[in-house]
C-alpha cells in the first residue's frame, strides 16, 4: 500500500518574513533485537572482579513487549531485551552504562529488572529503577542461571542504547558484623585519628537488637567499637572521603554486647550534609561502646570517614 508523508514549517509567513528549511529524509525499517524475549536472552559474561573488562552494547529500539508483567517494578516495558548470566557466587552487581536516546522522543528512563527461575515461570528478584547505575544482586546460588530484562520506562516513542555488564563485588569487610568490629580512637579533633571505611560488600546485620530510633533506612552497615576518655563524652560522626559515592549516613551507638544491644542514641544527618553525627555524655569512662554506621541508600555503596 502507498502512504504519504507531508512536511512543513509550523511558522505562518507574515509580511517580509517568510519560514521555509532544507531537510533531509528517509524512511527506515525497526529491527526487532535478536534478544527481544527471554527464550533469546543474550548471555552474559560474569567478571570476576568489581571492574566491567566484559561488557555487551545493547539497545531497546524496535524491542517489543515481552507479554511479563512488570510488578513489583513499576513503568512500561512495551521495549524490553533480555539477558542472562551464570552465577559464580552469591552476589553479582549488574551496570548499565553508556545510556543514550535514540527514541522518537528523548530519554534515558532506563529499567532492570532481575529475575530467578527459567523463562515461563520467572521470579523477580530485583528492581532497579535509578538509570544508569549498579544493581546488586544478593542471595544468588553459584551455578544458577539469571535473567535480567531491560526496558525505558515510559511508553511508545521511547527508546534506549546501552552497555551492560555482570560484576563480582569484593568479600564483605572485615567489620560487617557486630561480632567483629573495628577500634576507634578518640582525638581532639576528627582529623586526628579518622580512618576511611566503606559499605562496599557490605550485609546488614542480624541482630536484632541493633534498632534505631532516628532513621529506620538501613542498608549494609559496619560496625566498630571505641572505649570511653575518663571524661566520660565523646563524639562519634562520618564524613565524605575522596572520590565516594556515599553521600548519607547513619550511625547508632550501643552499650552490651552483640545480641543484647542497647540503644545509647542515633543520628541520621546532623553532621556534615546529610552524614551522621553522635554526641554522648556522661558515659562510663572505660567502657567499650558498639557502633553501627549504615548507608541510607540501597546502591550508593563506597567509602567514608569516621
């Protein structure tokens, strides 16, 4: 069948002025992704280490709807493709990178979502929804087979190229639980005896009794431990390290012993920005207190000070 296709400036001519263009045109034919449904998920490469080295070029443009059910995500997945990746431990970090519009309408609204299970009966295990950013799978079981779909989130018109890449994050630190926490020294001033932590790898804790009243949020915490100066105050805050992504920060304070924690206070976001600080007084000086720092957001995982 023949169709027509008219063009023109949307501006009316008036007077001397007169609105007219030099164009270019062509007509183009969508190809579907040879990965357009999970049965043809292009399989990944798992990295051994923290740095995408094997990374894949993809693109969500002329991806069709895979007939899944987005829920417990959220958006439009009229576009998604699909990938898969063997686990080689219990967590893998999945990237999207390099995220670039190539719709009839800008965006760069890009999904990932995550899933256990075989193509049929899928299980979503995960849902990102930040962009471009790192996802860190949890929970995984080595030998397993995963698979990851992708999508831009609104609906026709949009479109998306992408890079994506499966990464090993390092082991936890050596301070991820209560049972072994790292030694503070205090100072007369922070930069005295700071020392740089992170959150990378980091779990959150299975004590129970490690509550906080200030902020709830809790997302892989650490934990360290600091004697009390004779005069029974001291202050326990964190701040940004160079070239972090951790920007928000939680600490709580304790007395007892891991399992039968007591709750001395909690601070969300008195110190610098949105990092934490703890003022306590009249404690017994002598006696060695539990920390917990923990980062406010689930992916923003990275260095600080305290």
């Amino acid at each position: 069948q023949t169709y027509y296709v008219r063009v023109y400036n949307s501006n009316t001519n008036a007077g001397t002025t007169t609105y007219a263009n030099t164009f270019a045109i062509c007509i183009l034919t969508p190809v579907v992704p040879a990965n357009d449904e999970c049965a043809t998920a292009v399989s990944l490469t798992v990295n051994p280490s923290d740095t995408c080295a094997a990374q894949v070029a993809g693109s969500t443009l002329g991806a069709t709807n895979s007939g899944l059910a987005v829920a417990p995500c959220t958006g439009t997945a009229d576009d998604d493709v699909w990938y898969s990746f063997v686990a080689t431990g219990a967590s893998h970090i999945v990237t999207l990178s390099n995220v670039t519009s190539v719709g009839t309408t800008s965006s760069t609204s890009l999904y990932l979502q995550a899933f256990s299970g075989a193509c049929g009966g899928l299980t979503s295990i995960l849902c990102d929804t930040t962009f471009a950013s790192a996802a860190t799978l949890t929970g995984l079981t080595a030998g397993q087979t995963y698979y990851v779909r992708v999508y831009n989130s609104n609906g026709a018109g949009y479109a998306n190229n992408f890079s994506i890449c499966v990464t090993t994050p390092p082991p936890p630190p050596a301070n991820d639980n209560c049972a072994a926490p790292t030694a503070l020294t205090p100072g007369a001033t922070f930069a005295q005896y700071a020392i740089t932590a992170t959150t990378v790898s980091a779990t959150l804790t299975t004590d129970a009794t490690a509550v906080s009243a200030c902020q709830t949020t809790r997302y892989a915490d650490t934990w360290y431990s600091v004697v009390v100066p004779a005069s029974g105050n001291l202050t326990i805050e964190t701040k940004t390290a160079t070239g972090t992504v951790v920007t928000d920060t939680v600490l709580a304070a304790y007395t007892g012993s891991c399992g039968t924690l007591t709750s001395l206070g909690c601070n969300d976001d008195d110190g610098d920005g949105n990092f934490s600080l703890l003022s306590l007084t009249g404690q017994t000086p002598g006696a060695t207190l539990l920390v917990a720092v923990w980062n406010f957001s689930a992916t923003n995982n990275g260095t600080f000070q305290i």
